[in-house]
C-alpha cells in the first residue's frame, strides 16, 4: 500500500497516528506548508482518482464505536457516481468522511465535463474545456478526526467548494472552510479559508445556529 501507517505518519512528522488529524489541520490552514505537504505525497503517486486515506483512517482514526465510522468501499463509490450520473456542476453530500465519494464525483466531473458538455462532442474534449471553477462541491462532517483528512482531499485537487463542519440532522455547525480555486487550471491546488461564524455564513450553510454561539456573542 502506498499511503501506509509508516508513510503517512512520515510525511507529517508524527510519531503517533493520533497525532495525525491535529497535525494535519493545522498544515491545512498555513498556505505555505500546505502546499509543500502536497507536494511530498505527489511524490509518493499523482493518481488523484480515490481518496489515499481511505485505509489509513478506517485502521488508525474511525470512531467506530462512538460514531458508527466505517467507510464506504471504491466499488460502491463508482456505482453511486454512475447512478447520480451528470449533474449541473453543484454537488452536496452530509456525513461526507475523508471525501471518498467526493473524489469519485470530481474525478467524474473532470474526465467529462458534463457542465460543458453538449452531446456532442467526443469523451477527450473535456481536458481542453474542464473549468474547477464551473463545479461546486458542498460537504459536510461532524467528525474532528475525519475534516482535515476530507480538506486536504478536497484542496489538494483543486475543488470549489464548502467544507462544513455540522451535525447534518440538527443543522448545528462547529465550523466552516471555504475551498477556493480561482483559477482555470485543472492541476492547481484549492486555497483554505476558515470562515467567521456569522448569520452570513449559517445562511450560506444552510445552518439552524452555531454549537457555540460565536456570532451572538459578538453582536452583544
């Protein structure tokens, strides 16, 4: 296996899997270091089409008792993507994980392109018209253990989108990341942005109020 415990554990200068999820959100979050953490697991495979810390988090991170964390399977993910077929270019998805289904779905957006696709054109066009600024990818996890896993999935292939971090059922949020490429670049990677918690962003989240009321706080 590629992204091993050993491997993964190397890369972020951990001696401790535990460590892990910590370590990672915070290099998420310092544009400088991101990007050179991206960089040395590119060097390790650039074959962006699953999610590389399926394994690793299911071995070392699920709360499987507490939580009811088990992941879905690749093959399983390839058939719900060709069930859900060509979208508009917007896609939301609760209890999101690490992004395994995510990546299916931008894997498929990238290869056809269905936003600029007008029937008639051949499969191969798509790698001279795919635009990461035409898709939109909402998601949503309640996990501590599980979002810096899922952002780093997201940025480092470039994605648009919003990372939520909320209880899906209740509609209470902890946080929110805004994943940014604003570029026509299909290899580029997504910028992070932590956003405030306001009545803005709940609106924009589709959220009922925020676990600790940061927003109300403020406004007093």
């Amino acid at each position: 296996m590629e992204f091993d415990v050993e491997t993964v554990n190397g890369i972020l200068g951990i001696d401790d899997s535990f460590k892990a999820p910590t370590k990672l959100m915070e290099l998420m979050l310092d544009d400088g270091k991101r990007v050179k953490i991206f960089k040395k697991f590119l060097e390790i495979s650039t074959d962006l089409s699953f999610d590389w810390f399926h394994q690793y988090f299911e071995d070392e991170q699920a709360q499987r008792k507490t939580k009811k964390q088990d992941f879905t399977p690749e093959s399983v993910a390839a058939v719900l993507q060709a069930l859900v077929g060509n979208s508009s270019g917007t896609y939301y998805e609760p209890a999101a994980g690490t992004g395994g289904l995510v990546i299916k779905r931008w894997q498929h957006d990238r290869l056809a392109d269905p936003v600029m696709d007008n029937g008639k054109r051949p499969k191969w066009m798509s790698i001279f018209t795919y635009d990461p600024r035409h898709y939109w990818y909402q998601v949503e996890e309640m996990s501590d253990r599980a979002l810096p896993f899922l952002l780093f999935n997201m940025s480092i292939r470039g994605m648009n989108g919003i990372a939520v971090q909320c209880d899906s059922l209740t509609r209470v949020g902890q946080s929110a990341y805004f994943i940014r490429n604003d570029s026509d670049d299909l290899m580029a990677f997504s910028e992070i942005h932590k956003l405030p918690q306001t009545d803005e962003v709940l609106k924009v989240c589709d959220l009922e109020s925020w676990k600790n009321d940061v927003s109300k706080k403020a406004r007093k």
